[in-house]
C-alpha cells in the first residue's frame, strides 16, 4: 500500500506536463477569440489588402 501511495504523490508532484498544458490553454484561448471575431477580423484584413493593391503602381 505504500508503494501505491508513494507512486500516486510522485505523480501529484510531477510538473513537467505543465508547460504543453499552459501552451494548449493559451492556443485554445486565441482560436476562440479569433472565432468570436472573424467576421472582424475578415474586413481587416480584406482592408489592408485593398490599401495595399491600391498603392501599387499601376492601378
């Protein structure tokens, strides 16, 4: 029994999961936003390539 209990509270202790979870957390987090604000996001971005074909020689 106390082989179990020293195996679970190794396990308990064990932080080196930690970083890829907060990494996970974080890239949950920004598709959400991105989700919540595409259609934003969207015109945007659509605004900055129409500024930019306008500066083009040319046009």
């Amino acid at each position: 029994m106390n082989y179990l209990q020293a195996k679970f509270l190794n396990f308990l202790q064990d932080e080196e999961g930690l970083g890829t979870l907060e990494i996970l957390l974080i890239i949950v987090v920004l598709v959400a936003v991105a989700l919540m604000f595409s259609e934003q996001l969207t015109t945007w971005v659509q605004g900055l390539l129409d500024n930019i074909g306008n500066q083009l020689p040319g046009n």
